[in-house]
C-alpha cells in the first residue's frame, strides 16, 4: 500500500522485522480527553547525581545537558 520499498528503501524479512533496523513504525492512539506533561528542567542536585551515575565531570554533564539544565 505504501510502496516502501521503492519510496524508502524498507524491506521487511520472513518474520516481519523491518530492514534497515534503523526504520521504525508504530500505532499511535489519541483521546480528546486524554493529557500529556511536560518534563520540567533540571536541577543542580539532579546535575550533579547525573554526573556522578555516569562517572563524568560536571562540565561534561553540563554540556550534554545544557538544554535543559533550570
């Protein structure tokens, strides 16, 4: 129905997995009584407890971060 082989190169193998792997698709569902939420910008403690989980400096953190440090 698609065409996706000749429009984006997707192929699907005997068990249905899509090739290339980097290809994704999904169901996507809607209410109008339905609500989403935003995720608010971190903090210095979370900065910091980021930092030491993943064994970087705060600089680094910081960087990789930056977008949504508070």
């Amino acid at each position: 129905m698609l065409h996706a082989p000749e429009n984006a190169g997707i192929t699907l193998t005997d068990s249905f997995a899509m090739l290339p792997t980097a290809a994704v698709s999904g169901f996507y569902f809607s209410h109008p009584e339905s609500s989403y939420f935003a995720v608010g910008k971190i903090g210095r403690d979370q900065l910091e407890d980021y930092a030491q989980r993943k064994g970087w400096d705060i600089e680094t953190a910081e960087r990789w971060l930056a977008p949504n440090l508070g």
